[in-house]
C-alpha cells in the first residue's frame, strides 16, 4: 500500500521564491527518502509538495516541518491519502458516473518539478 502527503503553503506578499526554496530544499532532506516527490506552484505564491510512501494509511513517515513564520501568509495545510490505483496513462484510466458510463480522467504533467517556467 502507499500513502501520499501533501503539504500546502502559501507565501507572505513577496516571499513566493523563498517559500518556494524552502519547500525544495526540506523535501529533499526528507529521511528516510520517499519513494517520489513532486513540487509544485500555484498563482497567489502557495507552493505544493506531495511525497509517496511505502506504508498504510496511518504510517508513521516523515513529514515537511513548519516553515519559518515570516514565509507564511498563514500555516501550511496538511492531508494524507491512501493510494488506491496507479496508472502512468491517462488514456488507460477512466472513472464511472452515477449511471456506469466510463468517463476518461485527465491528468497534468507528470514531472517531479515544476516549480520553474519553461
């Protein structure tokens, strides 16, 4: 089974890059390693980090900490979700509405950061 956690911050007026680095730099310190992280950011300065983990629901694996009060436009919000199916494909992937019918699910770029312009 694996487990996602995701971590959302979203910056104090100006500080978007600086959270945004903070966020890079903690997720990588993480130990021991997730199996993946993504980075992400989103308009307004909030910044995303999803880690996977080997584990249930409710293992205990390390988390990102606080970040430092002056970055934060308020404190970082915090979920964990259990991983129910994994597919690289959006076209192999589809969900049911209420009458049966298969719909096809959409999924963005599935890069490990994009935080960057490009």
């Amino acid at each position: 089974m694996t487990v996602a956690l995701m971590w959302e911050a979203k910056a104090a007026p100006g500080l978007g890059g600086e959270l945004l680095e903070w966020a890079r730099a903690h997720a990588r310190e993480l130990t021991p390693e997730p199996l993946r992280h993504e980075l992400l950011r989103a308009p307004e300065d909030r910044v995303l980090v999803i880690t996977w983990w080997n584990g249930a629901y409710d293992a205990d694996v390390p988390e990102l900490p606080a970040p430092p009060p002056a970055l934060l436009a308020r404190p970082a919000h915090r979920w964990r979700f259990e991983s129910l199916a994994a597919d690289s494909t959006a076209d192999s992937t589809a969900d049911s509405t209420a009458d049966g019918a298969a719909r096809p699910l959409s999924y963005g770029p599935q890069s490990t950061d994009v935080s960057s312009e490009g």
